[in-house]
C-alpha cells in the first residue's frame, strides 16, 4: 500500500511543485503567520534591510518550505536551500555563506539535524554577519574572521524542541504551524483541483478534505489518487462517493488514519494492553523509525484524542478501541 505520508519532501517532484502557492495571498491558512510574516516584510523593505532571522516549526507537509520561497519571492531575493544533516562540517557552512548574495534567503530544513559544531558557527553568522575560519593546520593555523553579507536565515524544523536555547534565541520570528482544519484543506483540494483541471464537487473536496489528517501535503496526495480513480471508474469528476470509494482503496478509513496508524494503535491497545508504551518499544512493534513515529504520526493522533503522552509512554485512548473495535482491557490497569 502506498504510504500517504511521507518523513519529509525529499525531492521536489515536478506536480508538487506545480501546486505549491506562488504567494501569501495563495497560503491557505495560518493567518497569524502570515500577518506577522506581511508586516515584517513591509518593514524590512522599508528600511532596506534583511528581514530578521525566521524559526518555522511543525509537522512535516504544512507548508514551511512554501513559507520560506514565498518569504524569497515576496522580498524579490534569491534563495539558497540546503537541510540540517548535509551541514557536516564547518567547511560546508563556509562555503555555502561566504556565496550567498546581500539580503537574500538562507533556508535551512530540519535545523534540529545541525551537528553542534555547525550549529555554533552560525551564532556569530546570525548576529553579527561574521565567520571564524581556520587556516591551515596545526601550530601554524591561525583565525581570521570573514565578513558576510547581510542575509535572512529561515530555518524549519519538525521539533523545536530539540534546538539548543542559544540557536533559537537568534530567530526574531518564530512560529509553530498547526494542523490545518477541513475547511482550510477543502479550499487547497479546491485550488490544486483548479491547477490539476480535475472538475471537483464541494463534497468531495470536503470528503478528501477530512481524511487528510490535517496536512495540506496529504490532502494534494489524497487528491491525485482520487483522480486516478475518478478517471478510471468514473466521468474524471470528483464527488464525495468517488472519493470514498477511492479513499477506502487506498486503506485510509473516515477519520484519515492509514495502515501505520492503525498499526500504531493495534499495537498499543493489543500487544500493549493499552500502554504506556515507550517510543522505542513501539517503533520495534511496528516496524518503523522513532522519528517517522513521533514526526509525522503521532501529531495527528494525539490531536484526534487516539493516543496521550504520558511520562512513562503512550497511551492509547478508549477512542482508540472503539475506532479499532476492540474491547479495552478490564479496569484497574497497572
Ligand atoms: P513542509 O516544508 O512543511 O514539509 P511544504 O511547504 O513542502 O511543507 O508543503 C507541502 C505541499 O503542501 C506543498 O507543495 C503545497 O502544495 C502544499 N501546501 C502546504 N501548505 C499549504 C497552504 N497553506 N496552502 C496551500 N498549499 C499548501
């Protein structure tokens, strides 16, 4: 079964692209954001300067790379990307800062994957526009501090948490990103459905819409399978029948959970008598990564009221049972 989540974007694949908002009128959602994201910009540009340092933090697929080529396009600059764990070593941050152009973009994804020692080259980088570089080793090396353009650093980032309080503290825009509500992800299958001309009814938009988990990502994955099926058992127009029908194929059931999901909970409710549960002993029952589990899983189970974190582990809800039909386990749990 195809997975409808995936960790993270890793290549831009061509109709992802296509349906990515060019602007911040075409966002969806995430209005305090994009207030705070307007007036920043305005100002900044009014004065001629970078627009301060920008923290985006959230779950993967809503939005923050989007966020941060809108930034680039809204500012008229350039924009580098690059990703936490290809920043290996100090050699790699030097050369990607010492090229960037005045005022432009630096987009850093999964920021909390620096290695520590990258991370501490950007404190000075971030503040003060300066880069320490050694030159050459041993007693000979010697220091020399080189001068950078100005430039705006978006970082994005899964967990926030695990940033060191130093780093953070250098972002003067930090925002989280929630999950997106049915109606924000009815009006993106709406305009992905426009850029992919596939005619769409409002209820099927609304049935997609609701099983996407809350991450416009999924919704436009969502969207392209029901496509398919509409094409191949239908006229090609999107209703809510066509995309029940194709949605129970693609094994993603009323309240949006895939297989994993499902297994998620099977197992803290079966194997695990409801929990607590450790992350790690969890990932071993099904077969995944603690990250993936605790990335792109668990946000959208905690939020539906599926599973709670405890301090000893998780816990499955009687929500839970009852969505897997299964009897919880007798009172008096230990
Ligand atoms: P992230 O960087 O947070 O993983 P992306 O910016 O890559 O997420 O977004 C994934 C896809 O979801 C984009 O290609 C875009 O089509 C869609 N998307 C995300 N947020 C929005 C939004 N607010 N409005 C419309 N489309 C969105």
């Amino acid at each position: 079964v195809e997975r409808i989540q995936t960790p993270r974007a890793r290549v831009d694949d061509e109709p992802e692209a296509r349906l990515r908002p060019q602007a911040l009128d075409e966002f969806v959602g995430q209005d305090a954001l994009k207030a705070q994201l307007e007036m920043a910009i305005r100002a900044a540009s009014g004065r001629g300067e970078p627009l301060d340092h920008v923290l985006l933090a959230g779950p993967p697929g809503l939005g923050k790379t989007s966020l941060a080529r809108i930034i680039a396009r809204e500012l008229d600059v350039r924009i580098t990307e690059t990703a936490g764990p290809a920043l290996e070593d100090k050699k790699d941050i030097a050369s990607f800062l010492t090229s960037l152009e005045p005022g432009q973009i630096f987009f850093v994804d999964e920021i909390h994957r620096l290695p520590r020692a990258v991370e501490e080259t950007f404190y000075p980088a971030m503040e003060d526009g300066q880069l320490p570089v050694t030159l050459g080793v041993g007693p000979g090396a010697k220091v020399v501090t080189l001068d950078l353009p100005a430039f705006t650093l978006i970082g994005a980032t899964t967990r926030a948490g695990l940033l060191t309080a130093p780093l953070r503290d250098r972002f003067g825009i930090q925002h989280r990103l929630d999950l997106y509500n049915a109606d924000e992800l009815a009006a993106i299958v709406v305009r992905s459905a426009g850029v992919l001309k596939v005619p769409v009814h409002m209820d099927g938009a609304r049935a997609i819409a609701e099983r996407s988990r809350g991450t416009p990502r999924v919704a436009n994955r969502l969207l392209k399978r029901v496509r398919d099926y509409a094409q191949v058992e239908g006229d090609g127009s999107v209703d809510a029948a066509t995309a029940y029908a194709a949605l129970d194929m693609l094994e993603v059931d009323h309240e949006g959970l895939d297989r994993l999901d499902r297994e998620i909970l099977h197992a803290i409710c079966v194997r695990f008598s409801g929990g607590p549960v450790g992350l790690s002993t969890l990932a071993v029952a099904v077969h995944e990564e603690q990250d993936t589990i605790e990335d792109v899983y668990e946000p959208y189970l905690l939020q539906r009221g599926f599973i709670q974190r405890t301090p000893r582990g998780r816990v499955a809800t009687p929500h839970a049972f009852a969505h897997l039909g299964i009897e919880p386990p007798a009172s008096g749990q230990s």
